[in-house]
C-alpha cells in the first residue's frame, strides 16, 4: 500500500483580517494509519502551523492566527508532494462610523460609534476622531470585539465632518451641530419686542 500523499491544501477565508484566524484544510490520497499523521505548513518559507489527520480519516483542519500583512504563501507538504496557496492578510481598520443624533445641538454629547473589519487585539491603539479635520477623541475598542461608541461634544455649531481612522481605513460622517437658542446654525437675533401696559 502506497504511503498517504497530499491531495488538496485550502487557506480559508482570504483575505483575512489580520486579528481574525485562518483555517487550514487538507485532504490526503489514502486513510491516515494507526496513529495519524500530521501536515506541516509553512508561511513564507518558515514553520507556522500543523494539520493533524487522524488514524482511517483521510481530511483534516486547524486553525492558525495570521503573523503579518500582506500577501503570504503558506505551503503543506506531504508524500513528496507539495501544495501553496497564496492569502492576503489586510490590516485591522475602520470600516463603517455613525454619529447621533444628527442634527445635534451645542452643550449636548454625540454618540460617535465606529466598526472595524475584524476583531481588536489586546493593547491595540484605537480609532482616531477628527471634527472638521481637528482631534477630537480616540475610541477604544475592547480586543475580540469589532465595535466600540464614544459621548463627545460638539466642537463648534454649523455643518461638521466626522471621520474616524484605523489601520489603512477610514470612514466619513457630516453632521449639523444647531445652537441651543435658535435650534439653527446662525446667530439669535431679535424677532419681537412689546411693551406693556401703553
């Protein structure tokens, strides 16, 4: 009986967001024997993971966090036969943000709420907010969750652009701040004046 060779190698999902897991999966041309076997995988050249097949099965999988950006090639090998596949490992980054409520009034807070592309890791930075191009507060997001909101007030009344930014994304909100006296974006000015009892 001809040893077990590799049939098939898979990288999934791709691209893959650098915090999020990729799963690999092999298949081989005749069942493990007794004991399994395992298919080493490497990125770049060097070790990264090990898919365990076990004794009579002829697939298995596992899962290995990404340790870079960009285009990587991970190869399994196995009974003198060799299979690559190409993944792509794109930065954590920013991919959607909301502002409420808008309009919104000077003197009141604005909830800014911003979405990630994959799951924050432990100690990482953050999103940066920008008012009308100007700092306007870092949001925190917890590691494993995509999602994070800030109360911030209003930098000035008038027609205001929010942006957030993170890894190599960025995203876009216009919001109207209105005076608290006028519910607008202008000066109060006089409209009535009585005098009484004439």
């Amino acid at each position: 009986v001809s040893p077990a060779a590799l049939s098939t190698f898979t990288a999934t999902p791709n691209p893959v967001v650098f915090s999020s897991p990729i799963t690999l999966s092999a298949t081989i041309s005749a069942a493990a024997p007794a004991g399994g076997l395992v298919v080493p995988v490497t990125c770049n050249g060097a070790p990264y993971a090990s898919i365990a097949i076990a004794a009579g099965a002829t697939s298995g999988s596992t899962t290995a966090k990404p340790n870079t950006t960009g285009t990587v090639t991970l190869t399994a090998a196995l009974g003198g036969v060799t299979k690559s596949a190409n993944v792509t490992i794109t930065p954590i980054s920013v991919t959607g943000l909301t502002a409420t409520p808008n309009p919104a009034v000077m003197g009141a807070p604005i909830t800014v709420t911003v979405t990630l592309n994959g799951p924050a890791l432990p100690g990482w930075s953050g999103v940066w907010i920008t008012y009308n191009g100007t700092g306007w507060t870092t949001i925190m997001v917890p590691a494993g969750a995509t999602t994070a909101s800030a109360s911030v007030l209003p930098l000035a009344a008038g027609t205001a652009t929010i942006q957030a930014y993170a890894g190599d994304g960025s995203s876009t909100r216009t919001i109207t701040v209105n005076t608290p006296s006028t519910g607008g974006t202008g000066t109060a000015t006089l409209t009535t004046f009585t005098a009484t009892p004439n």
